[in-house]
C-alpha cells in the first residue's frame, strides 16, 4: 500500500508536460463563463483526473480513479508543500473532495466515475470561485513492447509505446519499492515512440523484488479565471511489480 501511495504521489509531481495549442475561444460546453484560454507554465491551480493501472506477473490487476486539485499562494509548476493554501470548498461531478494534509491537496477517498470530468470550486483568499468541464480525452496508446519481469542494472533496457494518441506529455518511473524509495523518470521525446534506460540511469536503483515501472500519460490544458491561471490534466498510468537485479 505504501509503495502505491507512493506511485501515486510520483504521477502528481513527476508527470513531464509538454505545451500543447489550445483551441479559442473557451468551448461554451466547459460551463465556465468567466474562464479565458491561457498558455501559462505556471500555475495557482492544478487539478488532475487519472485512471492508475497496477498488474505483474504474479498479482491481480488493480485500477483506480484518483482525482485532486492543489492551490498555491504563488504560482508553481508542480505542487508544493510549502505553498498549499486551501479553499472553500471542492467538488468533482457531484463528489465533495476532502483537503489531505498529507500532500496538502483536495482528493477523493471513495470511488469516483471520470466521466464527465466536471470541477466545482468555491474560492477563498486569492483563488476564484468557478465550475468547469474538462472536455479532453482521456490519454490512450495502441500497443507497447512486453514490458520486462526483470531489469538488470548493468545493461539496461529499451522499449517502445506505439500509437499514442490525445498526449501531451509522457513519462516512465521507475521506483525499487524500498521503504525510502530509489526513483528515476524519463520523458518520452516529442514525435519518438522509443524510451531507453542505460545502466547509468539505473545506477541509483537498489536490487528488489518489489520494484515498479509505469508508464504516466497526460492531456494537460490551461485556463486564465479572474487573472489566474489553472492547469486541467487528463491522466492514465499503468504500473507493472517488476524484479531488479545486478
């Protein structure tokens, strides 16, 4: 349970985003009549909605929808304890989201449906009031090369994820499962389909038998509401228990 807790931290903080276009105006389906289209790269909001898959060769599959929305008192690109603010109240679709004082944002401690993908804030402080529909799709890809049972240190190891589609940006963790965790992620370039990870980028990594590797998509836009600017992710992560060996 700790080691997907974790995971699911690491796809809050880690996911790598890349700028995508964004189509003007604001669709009136959104909902949102006081929101603009916005380009920013930092933010006073970021709020995400995911499916995480977790399998392996020896356990059952598992999936979960998580969603979360964090507020910061300066703008940031990813969240950050240090400037978590809080605000009236949350909601996503009709489900009241409870502020975690945790990792310090709004989240879900029941199951939630991800369609629609509606959020409802009641600001505070310096964070407006608003309601809007994410309208993206949720992140997909076609097929991927059999992800490995096992990884070895000292070689490495290459494979492909073909036909992604409704991506901005996608990134592979890859955490040895210890109690105080070993993590290293790399982005998927823009246009490749090919992720390779040398021994140098496992250096770090500890022998285990409870190791993960996942795969972390998203469809991220921005909005401008009252001057500040709020990111939207779409996401999708499929995690595999893996073995990691010399």
């Amino acid at each position: 349970m700790r080691n997907s807790l974790y995971i699911l931290l690491c796809v809050f903080v880690l996911i790598a985003c890349k700028k995508q276009e964004q189509e003007v105006p604001i669709d009136p389906n959104t909902g949102c009549s006081n929101c603009l289209p916005s380009y920013a790269t930092t933010f006073s909001g970021i709020f995400k909605a995911g499916s995480y898959t977790v399998t392996g060769a020896a356990i059952s599959t598992s999936i979960s929808n998580r969603v979360s929305a964090f507020f910061s008192s300066t703008v940031v690109t990813v969240p950050s304890v240090a400037n978590s603010i809080t605000v009236s109240s949350v909601y996503f679709n009709d489900d009241t989201l409870t502020y975690s004082g945790a990792p310090y944002y709004y989240t879900n401690l029941s199951s939630v449906t991800l369609s629609p993908v509606s959020w409802t804030v009641n600001g505070a402080s310096t964070i407006p009031s608003f309601t809007y529909k994410n309208l993206k799709e949720k992140p997909q890809y076609g097929t991927m090369t059999t992800w490995p049972d096992t990884i070895s240190k000292g070689i490495g190891f290459t494979f492909s994820i073909y036909d992604l589609n409704y991506i901005t940006g996608a990134s592979v963790l890859i955490s040895d499962g210890l109690p105080i965790p070993n993590v290293t992620t790399k982005a998927l370039g823009l246009g490749s389909d090919t992720l390779t990870f040398s021994s140098t980028d496992l250096s770090s990594m500890s022998t285990s038998t409870n190791a993960i590797i996942t795969l972390i998509m998203e469809n991220s836009h921005a909005i401008k509401i009252d001057g500040k600017d709020f990111k939207m992710s779409n996401e999708s992560s499929y995690s595999r228990k893996i073995v990691i060996k010399n």
